[in-house]
C-alpha cells in the first residue's frame, strides 16, 4: 500500500484515442445509467411485492402495509419516522421479565438524527408529509450518492469506469434501501464526496461532510478513521497541503458522531447508554467477529439455530461477506488511494466484528462502495453489450435479492 493519499491513477481502459464527453454529459451518463437500472430493480421489487401479498398480513411497522410500497418506511424506516414527528425521548426502560437477549424496550434515540431532521425539513417546505419526504430525500440521495461514486472511480480508472461502479451501486446487495426510509443513501452520499475530497486534497470540504456523515449512521467512525489517518500522513508533508487546514479537518470531523453520542448518554444520565440501548433492545454489540464466526459455520453445515437467523438472506448476506473479502486485496493490489483503503477495511472490519441480525449485513456494507472500483474497472474492459447484459440483469434480479429478500423475508 503506497502512502502518498493519491495513488496514481489506474491506466485508462479505453482502447484507444476517444474523445470524452463533457462534464454536463458525464453527468446525465450517471443519472441514466443508475437511474433506469434503480428503476429496473424497483419495479420488479413492487411487482413481487403486489404479487405475494404477503406485506397484507403484516404489521404496518414491520414490513406491512395497505398498499405495497409503504413496507419502505417500515421496521427502521418507522422508528425514523417517529424521531421526524415526535422528536427524542432517550430513555432506558427494562422490559420486565426478559430473559432473552432483548432487555430494554426499543428507543428512538438508537437512531441518528440526520435523516429524519432532513425528512422533517423536507416535509415542512413541500408538504409531501413524512412517508414522502423521507423517500423524497432517499432518492435524491442516491443519486448524489451515484454521481460520487462515479468521480471517485472515474478519477482512478476513466469514464467508462467510473459508469460501471454507479451502476454497481445501483444494483449491489442490500440497495433496496437505497429508495426507502432508511438513512443509507443519504450517508453513503456524504461518505463518498467526503473521500474525494481527501483525494483533491480539500480537507475543510472532507472535514464538514465527515461531520455531518457522522450525524447520520454511527458507521461514520470508519470514514472518520479514514480522514483523520489520511490529514495525519498530510501533515508529514506541510508544504503541499499546509498545517491548518488537515489539522481543521482532524477537529471537526468527529465532533458530529461523537456529539450525537455524547448528548444521548447525558439525556439517559448514562455515559455508554446509546450502547446500551443497541445491546439491549436490538443486541447490537461489538463482540470481536464471535457472531459472525457462529453464522458461517451454521450456515455452511446448513444448520439455522443462531440469534436473529434468516436462512435465505443469511445465505446471500454469507455470500455478500465473502465477495467483500475477496475484493479488498485488490483494492491494495490497485494501489488505490490511502483513505479509500482504510475507509472500506475499517467498515468491513466493524460490520464484521458486531453481533447484530446477520442478514442486514449486506445493506451494513452498502457505505463500502470503494469494493465496487475492481469490479468496474474489469466491467470496463467488457464489451458494451456485455455490459448492458450483466448490469441489467443484476438490476431486475436485485428487485428480488436487494429488495423482496431483504424487506419481506428478513428484517432489514
């Protein structure tokens, strides 16, 4: 791994002299080529959706509904709607008599106030209400999301590149809450713009967008890892960058998480209580990999007796983890720059390392999207047709894997 921030950018793939459209057209690119294969695999989830039936005979709060696209604001898309009308009551209250893992009752004060304090504005200036709103503010999102994700892998690998990721990023597992009440686009937007900006070397850009990443997953200390690491080896180097501006960046950019964290801990008189609202209400807790080790030897004896166990989206979510394995040496392998590095290991090693509901995991390592640079570089080299092909199949199957399996048959 090199430690300048900037590797040198991977050869083009074209082969040979041709003309790049302009900026504005490189645009549209993006938004056509995410847009219609989202679209793909969104029209396929609603049809699944409105042809089981199943969302009919479920609670409205956990993948339920009257009409078949309101189980998008269902399960954590409720609780945020909750926080947007009603605010935060932090609180730790025991269930009484629990023996199991879950001890406290559910409290919104689990849930990061980015999302639904955009969800709230939204609502207040255009009317659509909170359903809308919250699903207004996803798919603008994602497209933001789409359009970094094409700069960040147009700068290292060329236009055609940088297509290719934002369609994987239209269609990678567990993007079904990518248009839904779930805050992963709006964070994924912010993460991604936060690491190009590392990369050109715009630290106070960086520092502000990772602090206000950190307001919406708790997620953000890998993005925060990754800034603070990348201004540290820039501040070896003064000249280039100075000492001011890396040094601003390090300051603020932890403030947003670490605040959130801080102000929940002194509303519940407890210190670690955000941490122990998540391991008692929803046994999230870092426990070193021991859950995820206990999932993939069930899962591979074919043997479905762990917490939280979803056999069909355990499997895809087994599958998601070791794709995501496979592909981080070869972000290494491509010399990839420092903070994307860091950023994707570091949410690959926190995803890993907590116990929580093992088949959310491909939607946990959705943020990652540094993983989609080596597939897209080799998409690159494909022939068109084969491209068109491979992606638009991905994205009508997606409407069943990233969509249907993830909020019908688990709990996303």
């Amino acid at each position: 791994m090199t430690s300048t921030l900037t590797a040198a950018p991977v050869p083009a793939t074209t082969a040979g002299p041709r003309e790049e459209p302009s900026r504005t057209a490189r645009r549209w690119h993006v938004l056509a080529v995410y847009g219609s294969l989202k679209l793909a695999g969104f029209a396929v989830f609603l049809y699944l959706l409105h042809h089981t039936g199943d969302f009919r005979d479920k609670n409205p709060r956990f993948g339920g509904g009257a009409r078949p696209w309101d189980v998008l604001a269902t399960w954590d898309g409720w609780w945020y709607q909750q926080v947007a009308a009603h605010g935060y009551h932090p609180a730790l209250v025991p269930v009484p008599g629990a023996t199991g893992p879950i001890t406290l009752e559910g409290n919104s004060a689990a849930f990061f106030p980015l999302y639904p304090a955009a969800m709230r504005l939204t609502s207040e200036v255009t009317g659509l209400g909170l359903y809308g709103s919250g699903m207004l503010v996803s798919v603008l999102a994602s497209f933001v999301a789409a359009l970094g994700v094409y700069a960040v892998t147009a700068r290292l690998g060329g236009h055609r590149a940088g297509l290719c990721a934002a369609g994987l990023w239209a269609v990678w597992p567990g993007s079904g809450t990518e248009w839904s009440g779930y805050s992963e686009s709006l964070y994924v937007a912010l993460a991604v713009w936060a690491c190009h900006a590392v990369m050109t070397r715009r630290w106070l850009t960086a520092g502000l967008l990772t602090f206000t990443a950190g307001l919406a997953r708790p997620t953000a200390t890998a993005l925060i890892g990754a800034l603070v690491l990348s201004a540290l080896l820039a501040l070896r180097k003064p000249r280039a960058d100075g000492v001011a501006r890396p040094l601003t960046a390090i300051v603020i950019a932890p403030l947003g998480l670490f605040g959130y964290l801080a102000w929940v801990g002194h509303r519940m008189g407890d210190r670690a209580g955000y941490f122990k609202l998540q391991d008692g209400a929803w046994a999230h807790t870092f426990d070193w990999g021991r859950h995820t080790f206990e999932v993939f030897t069930s899962v591979a004896v074919g043997d479905f007796d762990y917490l939280f166990a979803c056999p069909i989206e355990d499997v895809i979510g087994v599958c998601v983890v070791v794709l995501a394995l496979a592909l981080i040496p070869a972000l290494v392998r491509l010399r990839l720059p420092l903070v994307l590095v860091v950023y994707t290991v570091l949410t690959v090693v926190t995803v890993l390392g907590t116990q929580q509901i093992f088949g959310n995991v491909s939607r946990y390592l959705l943020p990652a999207f540094p993983l989609f640079v080596p597939p897209a570089l080799a998409l690159a080299r494909a022939r068109p047709a084969d491209r068109a092909a491979l992606l638009g199949f991905a994205a009508l199957a997606s409407g069943s894997y990233a969509g249907y399996v993830l909020f019908e048959l688990g709990v996303p």
